[in-house]
C-alpha cells in the first residue's frame, strides 16, 4: 500500500449536495479526492485530467454540476475558504480541512524514513558487536585448541573427539624412542591439545573467519571490501577441503609479501607452502632459482608467518 490515502466520512452518499450533484458526479468527486491526495496536489486539480478520473460519461459537465454545488470551485469563484485555482484547473472545497497537505505527507515520509535508518542503524551495530564478541572468544580458543560448540558438546560424537584430541598421538621411530627415557625418569607428561583439524571437522567457520582476521590485522592497509570478500571464499573453501590452518596461514604470507597477486591465486600458493623446502640450502640447489633470490622470497613471507604461529 502507498503512503497516502483519503478520508470519507460514512455519510457522504447522503450528503445534501452529492444528491443534488447525483451519482455519476459524487464519484467524480470521490475519484478526484484520490488523484489531489495521490498527487500531493492540496485539493488541485488541471481541467485536462478530469476525463481520466474516472469512466462516467460527459466528465466536463460532471465537474461543472460540482461546481455548481459547490464541492468543486472554478477560477474566480467567492468561497473565503479556498485558494483561488489557476485558469486550467479546479480546487475541492474545504480540501485541507479534512485531507493531509503535501507538507503533512512529506514530514510523516521523512519521519518513518529516519525511524527505520535509525532502527536499521541500531541492529546493524548489535549484530556487528555480537558477532566480534563471540569470533574474538571462539577464534581465540579455537586455534589454541581449547574450544568445541556448544552444540558439539551435546553430541556424543563431539565428547569422543575432544576426548580422543586431548591424547597424545602415538609416536614413531626415533620419537617414540626419544620419548621412552622420559617416562622412565618419571617427568610430567602434558597431554596434547585438541588438534585443529579435529576442530574443523565441528565447525570449520570460526577458524576460516579467525584467519581471515589476522590476514587483515597483518596487512599494513585494510584491502579493499571486494578483495576481502574474495579472499575470504577462498578460506572458506580451503578450509572446507580439510587443508590445514597452518598451510593457509603460510599461503596468506606469501599472498602478503606479493601484492600484485590476487586472492584467487591462494589454492596455488598453499600448493607452494606445502612444497617449500625445509632449508634454504635445498631451495637454492634447485635449477632455475639462486640462493640469494630463494632467501629474499622465503624471508618476507617466513617472517609474516612466524608471527601468527
């Protein structure tokens, strides 16, 4: 429904000069009582609008039979009450009186309109400080191991794999060989912290959200909303895939440290995470690369990613 509408008093098809004027002109009248408040016209109406205002028959002599009752008034008509109308148009009689003014319209329009930006305003603002509230709380505890959801609590399968994450995985080779002295000696043993990728199987969001919050905080300008936008599907999506937090950090370094690439190109350089070397002095031995480049490139991003680990 629109914004503005008209008032009819219930008695109006009695009323002594909708009778004298009859029928056909009444709802003239009523028809033209919607096209001055549909139109913000204050009662106003051209001449040449009158045969479109309603399908009656002879409309020009309708509306001169309003005027002669007076519910409609020509140009250089007497009533003290109403405006005197141009050449070209008609005014209804006592029009303000009981219809809203365009000034009226216009303020109540402006009202709702602040009402709702206000109103929009505010639940923007609560949305957006419960959802930092509870990504700085969840994201914080997921990537230190401790948090599960509420919801994987309930759930027996959520207990089993906190509980199977809070063991220590078993060892191998020289590990476990290196680790049976220690128990011997009777030193504490710590239990190993839920492992991320146990984590993710639960709700893989809080930690695409939480890297793409350091990958924001790290950057020494905020990327454009589209950039971030993209970037963050791409997390969403590696994540999703299984792929380590750790190798999305690294691959969000190496985006960093080369600000010509674009986030599409984050799957390929978590690809390149994964393949680097574990020493410079075999990076540098590969063909194609020298040693100097090597540690210029593994430098700017091994440094940005050492300090979100």
């Amino acid at each position: 429904m629109g914004d503005t509408y008209i008032k009819l008093n219930d008695a109006l098809p009695e009323h002594r000069k909708i009778v004298a004027a009859g029928g056909d002109a009444g709802w003239l009248h009523v028809c033209g009582l919607a096209y001055a408040s549909r139109n913000l016209s204050d009662g106003r109406i051209p001449i040449g609008m009158v045969p479109r205002l309603s399908d009656r028959k002879q409309p020009d002599k309708l509306a001169k039979k309003l005027c002669e009752v007076r519910l409609w008034h020509a140009v250089g008509h007497d009533c003290d009450r109403c405006p005197q109308p141009a050449d070209d148009e008609y005014v209804i009689h006592d029009y303000l009186n009981h219809q809203r003014s365009a000034e009226d319209v216009s303020a109540i329009k402006e009202k709702r309109a602040a009402a709702g930006r206000r109103g929009g305003s505010k639940k923007a603002a609560n949305t957006k400080q419960r959802a930092t509230a509870g990504a700085k709380q969840t994201s914080s505890n997921l990537l230190d191991g401790s948090y599960v959801s509420a919801e994987a609590n309930e759930t027996p399968e959520a207990e089993e794999v906190l509980r199977t994450s809070q063991t220590e995985e078993p060892l191998r080779g020289s590990q476990a060989e290196a680790k049976q002295p220690q128990a011997a000696a009777g030193l504490p043993q710590h239990p190993a912290k839920p492992t991320l990728r146990a984590v993710t199987d639960l709700d893989p969001r809080f930690i695409a959200h939480k890297l793409l919050d350091e990958h924001i905080d790290a950057c020494r300008q905020r990327p454009p909303r589209d950039v971030l936008q993209k970037t963050g599907e791409k997390i969403d999506a590696l994540v999703a895939e299984g792929i380590e937090p750790s190798d999305i950090r690294k691959a969000l370094a190496l985006l960093r440290a080369r600000p010509r690439l674009g986030p599409g190109t984050l799957p390929n350089l978590v690809h390149e995470a994964r393949s680097e070397p574990a020493d410079e002095s075999s990076a540098a031995a590969r063909p194609g690369r020298s040693g100097q480049n090597v540690h210029r490139e593994r430098g700017a991003g091994a440094a940005i990613a050492e300090a979100f680990n």
